[in-house]
C-alpha cells in the first residue's frame, strides 16, 4: 500500500479529565517536538473535553482532534446526542463511527452506522469507520462475512464518496482484551477490506485501514509493516504518554 502516510487515532474512550488530558496532550507534544512524527496522529476525547483539547492542541504541534461519535440527525429532539454541525464548530476533523462498544451497548446496527457515515462526510469530518467480528464469529468461520457485512452497509448508503472516509478493523476479541490479531491474521482481513473497497471506488488504494485491537509499543511495528495496514485506532495504550509516542514512532 505504503506511499501513503500512516494514521495514528488515539481514541480516549470514556477517560480522561481536565487535568489528566492536559498532561497527556502536553507529553504527546513534548515527544513529538523531539521526533517529528512521519505519520498523521490524531487523539478522540471525550465530547465535553473537544473545546479544552482543541485549544491544547492549538498551542502545539501536527496532532489533530476527532470524536468518538456523532449523532445520524441534523437537529432537534434528541437529548444527549451531538450532530456533525456541532462537530465542525470545534474544528474536528475525525469521528469514530461504529465502534463495537457503540455496537454492542447501544443498539447501533450497520444501517445506523451508514446513516453517521453520511452525516459525516455531509459536514466536512472524516469519518473512521470501524468493523470487526466476535469470537463467536472468528471461531464458526464468518470473519470475512461478518466485517463484509458492516462494510457493505456503508458503501451501499455512501456509494464512492468511501474514497473519503478510513476503515478500522477491530476484532472485538482483541479490543481491550490483551488479546492482539497477530500481523498475518490481521492483513488477511485488512486484503478482503481493501478488495471490497476496490469493487466499489476506483479511488479505493488511498483509503486507509486502520488495525485496532490492543496495539500497543510491542506489536505496533510487525502490523504496521503489513502491506494493507495503514495505521492504527489505539485505546488503552493511547492514554499513556510513552506507549503512544512509541507507537507513532512504528508507524514512521
Ligand atoms: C479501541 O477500542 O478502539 C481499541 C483498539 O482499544 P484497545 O487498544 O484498548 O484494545
């Protein structure tokens, strides 16, 4: 794949506060003013925290700002969701779509999931899409039928605007479980993505696929050097100053 540069998304989850996002985007940017990233990093905090991060973010270096989620309508009555406009007023520029934690504790099945996809690419934002199977669906043989699936879905809403949007593919065994797809296992699926993505845009070579599922500074090089992996969606070991900088240094 590689001529394009790699991407490294911290996503935050429900962690963080005031002060503890402060040390950690300061620490982030103190590394990266020591090693220049050759990747593009992004972190993804919590909503309440897009202001207090944006203007952090501001002050230092290449690291860009995404959301965890966005709402599939415009306005209105929907108490407790933030909409895409709302997203772009604070200067984000990715939002995690589909997340197996979204997935699984709130109902958001592939038609909501292409649905967000639109409303994100309507309002400018990069949408990150994640897809992956279960155990259960690892084991019984339906991994690629399972990620082509949820795939499926967002292509058919968004026909070749994908072109604009990054994949990740996170095995939920392997996301905060310790438990790593090991390279080769992850390339075969990151393979069957990419031909999907080729059936339905010319431009599918530039998409990225993201890897995510207990990265961490030990694996991250041996994934990242697969040749349809283009990066990485990193939870836990993103909200450790010195994992995530070696992290992005495997990704340059
Ligand atoms: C994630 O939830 O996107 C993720 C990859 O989590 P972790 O790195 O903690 O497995």
């Amino acid at each position: 794949s590689s001529n394009k540069r790699k991407l490294i998304a911290g996503n935050w989850k429900m962690n963080g506060s005031l002060a503890f996002n402060e040390a950690l985007v300061t620490g982030i940017h103190e590394g990266l003013a020591r090693a220049i990233p050759q990747c593009d990093v992004a972190v993804c905090p919590p909503a309440p925290y897009l202001q207090q991060v944006r203007s952090l973010l501001e002050q230092g270096g290449a690291v860009e700002l995404g959301a965890q989620d966005l709402s599939m309508h415009d306005s209105g009555a929907y108490t407790g969701e933030v909409s895409a406009a709302m997203l772009r007023d604070f200067a984000v520029r990715y939002v995690i779509v589909g997340h197996s934690e979204r997935r699984s504790y709130h109902g958001e099945t592939d038609t909501h999931v292409a649905i967000k996809v639109q409303k994100a690419l309507a309002a400018g934002l990069t949408p990150i899409v994640c897809v992956g199977e279960t155990l259960a669906q690892r084991e019984a043989g339906l991994t690629e039928v399972a990620v082509k699936q949820q795939l499926a879905a967002v292509i058919h809403l968004n026909g070749h605007c994908i072109s604009e949007i990054v994949v990740a593919y996170e095995p939920v065994w392997a996301i905060g479980t310790g438990r790593t797809a090991s390279p080769e296992q992850a390339q075969e699926v990151h393979a069957v993505l990419r031909a999907q993505l080729r059936a339905a845009s010319e431009r599918a070579d530039r998409i990225r696929i993201l890897y995510g599922g207990s990265m961490n500074a030990a694996n991250a090089a041996a994934l990242l050097a697969q040749p349809d992996i283009d990066g990485g969606l990193i939870g836990g070991a993103s909200l450790k100053v010195p994992d995530f900088l070696s992290i992005i240094a495997a990704a340059g």
